[in-house]
C-alpha cells in the first residue's frame, strides 16, 4: 500500500472543513417528487426555497453541500437563477459547494465550461465541479488549471456505482503489445488523476474522483491519490459505513466526502430535522471514515 500524500490545495481545504463537521457531503436535489412531499411548488420558485431551506438546515452540520445542476436547469433560465441563489447563500454560511454539472468537452468549450463552474468571477462559481473524462483527460486541462489558480477543484467521474456505467469502467485498455491487457480504464484514470496531483499541476491536491462506495476495490491503490474523493452511494443506494471504512481504509484523513441525498432529504422539508438527520448520517460515517 503506497504511503498517503501530504493533502494540499483543494484536498487541503476539504480536510479542513471535514474535520471540523464530518464527511458528510450533503445532497441538494430538488427533484419534483421531493418538491411535491415538501409542499414545494415545482417551479423556479420552488426550486429556490428548497434549496435555501436546505442550506439553513446544512450550515454548521456538514462541510459541504453538492447542488444537483440538473434539476435546476429544468427551468431554463429561471431555475439556474435559483441555482445561483442558493450557490451564494451556501458560500455566506461557510458551506464548500460541489455543483453537480458533469461536464466535458474540448478546446474551447471547456474553456467555457471551466469559466462558467471554476472562474470567481462568475455567479455559478463553486468551490469544485464535477466533471466526465471519456474525451481524455488531457482535454479538461483548462478546467484543472483554472481550478489549481483558483484554490479550487475538479472532481472526476471514475468509478460510478450505477450498474450500466461498469462494462465501460471495468474494460480493460491496451497494453504495451497492443492488446487490451492493461488496467481497466477506470484505473488508468485513477493513475492519470494521481500523476496530475503528484507534479502534473502547479498545485497538488487539485484533482478528485468518485468512487461509489457500493463497489469492491479495484488493482488501483487509493491511499496515493492525492486529492479528494466523492464516494456516492450510502443512504437510498445501500452502501454502509462499513463499506466505505473497507474502501478507503488507509486513505489520508479527511478527504473522504460521503455523498448522501435522498435519505437524508427524506427528512425535510422541517430545517431542524434535516439538520438532525444530517448530523447523525455524519456522526455514524464519521466513526468509520478516515
């Protein structure tokens, strides 16, 4: 097992605030069942209120919230001023903010992409972007360094826990006779993302990943990652705290964000039960977590 890298850039800040409230990375997603049991109206409107109700609820208790950008973009232009509104509100309460987008592309259009997400001067900037890597890792290059000058980070999806993604992620690439004998791609991404934060970028700790806390590990050794990892998966999906202390044992401390959504929204739309539900969502985990 590779000995834990020293956490630095947006690693460092994640450990930080994990350590003062826990792993817990919070879900806000205002799907319309969820607006309809919380009395909300499924509108720009109502996507607002949810999710200010959940930032009231989240403040203090959990180090980060992560925004599901697809639900806000369901009304247009209204819906991602709702997205904005609840991304400012989740920064003045000291919350770090993931927003879900999962973009990707090339050239210039990630460029685009990584202004709209990583640039401070833009109202849906976010502490870290969610982003898919299947144009190649070197094409989210402006987004690794836009986030490395901003202190903020970009995190990739490697491992998913949805069961359709894993043919693809388990495939193994070619080796070096040109056959596909070499890691699976989800591993040749978990080296490329270790690379980039060990001397690959100017700040270290930059580039994350997520790794679904329902899976068995794979050949890839995540104590060397050197940047954060978003493991989705616990609550309404099955994986238990138990599962995630066997994943990522040996990782370094605090930089495990387990993201939780339905199970504890469940809990709403009363601010204080949120609040509660998330505090011991966060204090079980916590037990377990590195």
């Amino acid at each position: 097992m590779a000995d834990p890298v020293p956490v630095a850039g947006f690693a460092a800040t994640v450990a930080s605030a994990v350590a003062r409230t826990g792993p817990l990375c919070a879900g806000i997603d205002p799907s319309p069942e969820l607006l309809d049991r919380w009395g909300l109206p499924d509108s720009a409107d109502g996507l607002r209120s949810f999710g200010l109700r959940c930032v009231e609820a989240f403040a203090g208790a959990v180090p980060a919230v992560k925004p599901q950008v697809a639900f806000f973009e369901r009304w247009g232009s209204s819906g991602v001023g709702a997205l904005e509104s609840v991304m400012a509100a989740a920064r003045d309460a000291g919350l770090l903010v993931i927003a879900d987008a999962k973009r990707a592309d090339i050239g210039s259009t990630m460029e685009a992409y990584a202004a709209a997400w990583l640039d401070p001067q833009s109202p849906l900037a976010a502490d870290a972007v969610t982003v898919v890597p299947y144009f190649g890792i070197g094409a989210l290059r402006p987004a690794l360094d836009l986030a490395a000058a901003s202190g903020r980070g970009v995190i990739v999806v490697v491992r998913s826990s949805n069961p359709e993604g894993r043919s693809i992620q388990e495939a193994k690439t070619s080796g070096p006779g040109g056959w596909p004998d070499g890691p699976s791609v989800e591993d040749a991404l978990l080296e490329a993302i270790r690379d980039l934060n060990h001397g690959g970028l100017a700040v270290p700790g930059t580039v994350g990943a997520v790794v679904g806390a329902t899976l068995a590990p794979s050949q890839f050794d995540l104590t060397g990652l050197g940047g954060v990892i978003l493991a989705p998966g616990f609550g309404a999906q099955g994986a238990t705290a138990e599962d995630a202390a066997r994943l990522f044992a040996g990782c370094r401390a605090h930089t495990v964000l387990a993201n939780v959504s339905r199970s504890v929204l469940a809990a709403g739309p009363d601010p204080g039960s949120l609040r509660r539900a998330a505090a011991a969502t966060g204090e079980e985990l916590a037990k377990t977590l590195p």
